[in-house]
C-alpha cells in the first residue's frame, strides 16, 4: 500500500467517523427533545449539579461542543446566569471523554466463537440493519430518530476500522515512527493536538484517530500526553464561533470553555515535566492502545475539572474582568437592579423605580429603531447583531417589568397609583413591539444588502422622508413618556395619521412605478415589508401616548378617545397636522417647493394637484385656511 492509498484511505475513515457521529448525535438529541435543555437550565443551582449534569448530558450527546453552545445560547438570551454555565462546560469537558470508550468496541475482534459474535463487523452490521428497518419501514417519527442513532454508530464503527486498517501498516514504516516519536517534545505534541482538533472542530474525532494510530505500536505515554492536552484547548474553537454575534454574557460563557482546558493543559504539563524532570518517569515509554488512550483522556479530564471546581468564582470574575461591561450595559443591569421585591410594599417607591426602569427600556427601544433605520443606508453585520442583541434584552424588561408590576396590583394602592401602573402595563408591551419592529427593518436591509436591491431614486426619497417622520414619532413619544409631558403626548396622533396616509399614498405611487417598469417585483416587496413595519411603529407610538393621555382621566378607553380624537380635530390637532404636513412632503419639486400631501387628486408625475377652490383666499389668507382645516 503506497503513502497515497494510505492517505485516501485515512481520509475516507474520518469522513465516516465524523459523520457517524453528527448522525447519531443528532438522533440523540431529537429523541431527547427538549427535555435536555429544561435539565441544563433548571437544575444548575450548584456547582456540582451543574458538572454531573453537564457530564451526563455531554455523554448522552457524544459532544462537549454542542452541549457548551446549547449552554452560550441560554446564558445569550437570560435563561442562564454565566456563574450556572460553569459547572455545566466542566462536567462537558468530562463527559465527552465517554466517546473515547465508545470507540474501544470498534476494536473488539476475533475468528470464532463468542469472539466472533462479538466483533466490531458483526456488531456494526446487527445495528445497521436494525437502524436501516427503523428509518426505512416504520412510520413513527421517535422510531425513526433510533434508526438514526443506530445507523450513525455503525457508520462510526466502520470509521474507525477503516482508520485503522490505513494506518496499520505504518507500523513497519521507519519514517512515520520518527515522525511520531518527535511529538513526544511537549510543546510541539500540545501544538499539534491543538491545530488537528480545530480543524476538525471535534475533541472525540481527534482522540478516535489518536485511538486509531495506537493500533500501530507507535504511540508511546510520552507522545499521547501532550496531543490529548493540546486537543482539551483545539476543541474551544466550535464554542469560541458559535459566541460570534452574542452577548456579552455569550462571549464570556464560551471563554469558559476555553479557559478550563486552557488552565488545566498549563497546570499539568508545568506540574508533570517539572516533576519529570527530577524522577524520569518510567513509564514515558509505555506502549498505548485505544483502551489506554480512552483511560488516559478521562482521567486528565477528570483531573483537571477537580483541580478547577474550587475556583469557579475566580473563573466568573476573570471572564467579566477579560469582558468588561461598557457603561451602557451597567446602565442596563442598574434598571433590573431598581425592581426589588422589598419595595413592593411601598407603592410610591415602587411605582417610581418602574417608571425609571421604563425609560430605560423605551430609551432603548428608541435607540434600536433608530440602529435599525440607520441600516438601510449603510448596512453593517455588526450593527445588525447590535439589533438582534438589543432586542433580547427589550423582551427581558417587558418580562421583569410585566412581572413586577402584575405584584404591585396586589397591594393596596391610591386611585392615582392605580392609573399609573394601570399605564405602565398598557404601556410595555407597546414599547416591546418597537424592538420588534426595529428587527423586521434590519432583516428588510439584511436582504436589501445580500440580495444588492436598490430602490429607485423616487422610492428611495419617499423611504428617506417617510424615515425621517418615524424617527420624529418615536422621539416624540420617548421623551414625552420619560418626562410625563401630555402635552407633547398630544403632539403624537397627528403625527401618525400623516404616516398612515404618507404610506398608503407611498404604496400607490409604488405600484404605479411597478406598472411602468420601474421598479421590480423584488424591490416592491421590500419597499411594501418596510412602509407596513413604519405604520406599525406610528400606531405603537399612538398607543403609547394615548395611554398617557386617557388615564388622567377616570375611564379608559382608548378606541373611543382615538374615535373622538379623530372626529372632533380641534384647532390644537389640526395646526400641528399642518406643521408635520409641510415638515413630510413627499411632493417636492426640485425648486423645493411643497404642495399639500392630502390632496386625491394627482399629476402625470404623481404629484398632488391643488383644487382650483384653495387658490381662492382673501388678503388675510384666513379663509384658505380655514377651508384646509374642513378639508382635513
């Protein structure tokens, strides 16, 4: 067999170990449900629950990466803290050491009796063929997922023998036993452990071809040491990516993973070959074979984590000192920290720092609708994870808000306490549906920039001035809710309406432009997701403010206030609806001059035409304006 075949034949063993193992991690998994993810998170109140259930969970799944990026996702969006995330990446490191003895029956062989029945051939083939009746004949979903788990561990089973018949002939190979012999340097063996594991993005894949080269003869105590130290710290690399795009929390919880292997291969590498130094342990020379390897990965593993157990404080202060909050995230956990139980039996105090810790979130909702605006213009893949970020944390406060204002109503409390935790909860939710809304604009400029969609230059000016009124909206009813201003809450239902009607004008002119070709139907869904997310943020904004308005007053009712509002339109109404009218006019020549938005009846051009009976006005002009006022 020459070094190509050997090479191809390796090759083709780990493309089935690795995917033998996706496979039946995955039917694992599915077969679990979420049942494992309701454990990781509900029963990690100690440290040692968190690493025997991290252990056991891991050794389930067959991957300490994945049960460490499952655990990111939840500290990521809240369900976690990152002191519970430890105990759980520790006990993962344990358990994805089972795989190692796993793979020891893929050696299991013999030419008759038990030892034959027994064998790795007969073994992998009795499964495989009950794994192939599982997924092919019975219709039963958790029937078919068994299947999986069974035909992913005969396809690693076959793997693994493949592997090694490769390599087996290395055996007389003089060049390849002094290849192996020089990683038995431990810089250079922790350095190579650490490379082929990232690379294959797996620790179990990396032990199973240290496992398969053993059956050579060639890999000594010496030489296996230092790779499977250097393999702890190349499987941090899959958890290290998935962090991209998280939280800070996230960032810090796969920095832990990270920092377990890295500390323990410090210690022990200082710890051994400084002992070594002195004692020459004898046996460096110790032939291994895929059952010692097994044993060798867990007790390191099973060390370190021992080692480490007692610092997991100084663990968790190291990754928040490593990743320090910026002062807007102190800021953030400030408002969470203003919502104590204690001041719940002091109603005025409690209503007060729920009023300041909703303007914390409506200035922060404010904010991402402004990020996300900001996208269309200019996209950034990091903005665009700012949103997505954000909000997690807007849906956080409407959750603790919610929570503790639904505690408040049942202490007793004065008439004007009431209305005002009576706004509150009409109030969160509106303010919530702002994050969302910011995240549907920011998936509309995901897809403008991927897909390279250009608006045309009248589409794209009719996007700008309709951005420009949300902008205001939104502004007004932040600053208007923050300072308790109604009279500028009264400033915001005008506004609105104009956007209702700038939108529903702005879909018709789109239209038209898609009649005569110019725009595409690729563009005309966009410009569609877009002005429909702008009317949402304008009504949430009403919402917002007429909760303001209305429960000053004893009744609440806010379709009948908007009804009255709408019909009524006094002078007050009506002259700021003019001044947002000019302010937003999307009619403007190229002379700048405005003419009124509306107007029904239009140009070639699409602008509005002023009625022949609005020119008419007398030297005081007060008879233009007062017919404008009945027009509207």
């Amino acid at each position: 067999m020459n070094g190509f075949t050997i090479i191809l034949s390796l090759l083709s063993g780990v493309a089935l170990f690795l995917f033998g193992m996706s496979l039946m991690g995955d039917g694992l998994k599915k077969v679990a449900g979420n049942k494992l993810e309701l454990i990781l998170y509900k029963l990690t109140n100690t440290p040692l629950k968190g690493v025997l259930l991290g252990t056991a969970v891991t050794a389930i799944i067959q991957s300490s990466s994945a049960t460490t990026v499952m655990v990111v996702g939840f500290v990521n969006s809240g369900m976690m803290k990152v002191a519970q995330a430890i105990g759980i990446i520790m006990g993962a490191n344990i358990g994805t050491s089972v795989t190692g003895w796993v793979l020891c029956l893929s050696y299991i062989d013999g030419s008759s009796g038990i030892a034959q029945i027994l064998s790795t051939a007969t073994i992998s083939a009795i499964v495989a063929i009950i794994g192939i009746i599982f997924k092919m004949f019975i219709k039963k979903t958790s029937y078919k997922n068994v299947g999986d788990i069974m035909l992913g561990f005969s396809i690693l089973m076959v793997g693994m023998q493949t592997m090694s018949g490769a390599v087996s002939p290395l055996k007389e190979n003089e060049k390849f036993v002094s290849l192996l012999t020089r990683f038995e340097n431990p810089i250079l063996g922790i350095i190579v452990g650490i490379l082929f594991t990232a690379v294959l993005q797996s620790a179990s894949a990396s032990v199973g071809i240290l496992q398969a080269l053993s059956v050579t003869g060639c890999i000594s105590f010496a030489t296996a040491l230092p790779i499977t130290m250097g393999i702890g710290v190349g499987a941090a690399c899959p958890v290290l990516l998935s962090s991209i795009g998280t939280n800070k929390n996230g960032k810090r919880t796969a920095l832990i993973y990270l920092i377990n292997d890295l500390f323990g291969m410090l210690f022990w590498s200082i710890a051994f070959y400084t002992v070594n130094a002195f004692v020459h342990f004898e046996f460096l020379d110790y032939v291994m074979s895929p059952v010692t390897i097994a044993l060798m990965n867990t007790v390191f593993r099973m060390a370190t984590i021992l080692l480490l157990i007692p610092f997991i404080r100084a663990i968790e202060k190291l990754v928040f000192r490593l990743i320090k909050d910026t002062p807007e995230d102190m800021a953030e956990q400030a408002d969470f920290d203003l919502l104590e139980e204690r001041f719940l039996v002091y109603p005025a105090l409690a209503i007060n720092q729920s009023h300041t810790a909703m303007n914390g979130m409506a200035k922060k909702a404010r904010k991402n609708i402004y990020r996300s605006l900001s996208l269309l213009a200019e996209y950034s893949d990091d903005r665009y994870n700012k949103v997505q970020e954000k909000e997690n944390l807007i849906d956080k406060y409407e959750d603790r808000l919610g929570t503790y204002l639904m505690q408040l109503t049942g202490h007793e409390m004065s008439l004007p306490q009431t209305k005002q935790v009576s706004k509150f909860l009409h109030t969160i939710s509106d303010f919530e549906r702002l994050g969302d809304h910011a995240v549907n604009i920011a998936g509309v400029a995901q897809e403008l920039h991927e897909k390279s969609i250009r608006f045309s230059d009248s589409a794209q000016y009719e996007i700008c001035v309709l951005e420009n009124a949300i902008r205001e909206i939104v502004e007004v009813t932040v600053d208007a809710f923050c300072e308790d201003d109604l009279a500028m809450a009264a400033r915001v239902e005008p506004l609105r309406e104009l956007i209702g009607i700038l939108c529903t004008d702005l879909k018709n002119h789109h239209v038209k432009r898609l009649r005569e070709g110019k725009c595409e139907i690729k563009q005309g869904f966009c410009f569609n997701d877009l002005l429909t997310n702008f009317e949402r943020i304008a009504a949430h904004c009403s919402n917002v403010a007429v909760a303001m308005i209305e429960l000053e007053t004893a009744d609440f009712d806010t379709h009948e206030y908007l009804r009255s509002v709408r019909e009524m339109k006094n002078d007050q109404y009506l002259d700021c609806f003019e001044e947002y009218a000019k302010k937003y006019n999307i009619y403007m020549t190229k002379q700048k001059k405005a003419l009124p938005i509306f107007d029904d009846d239009t140009d070639e051009d699409g602008a509005p035409v002023r009625p022949a009976k609005e020119k008419k006005q007398d030297k005081s002009g007060k008879e233009a304006k007062s017919s404008k006022k009945k027009k509207k």
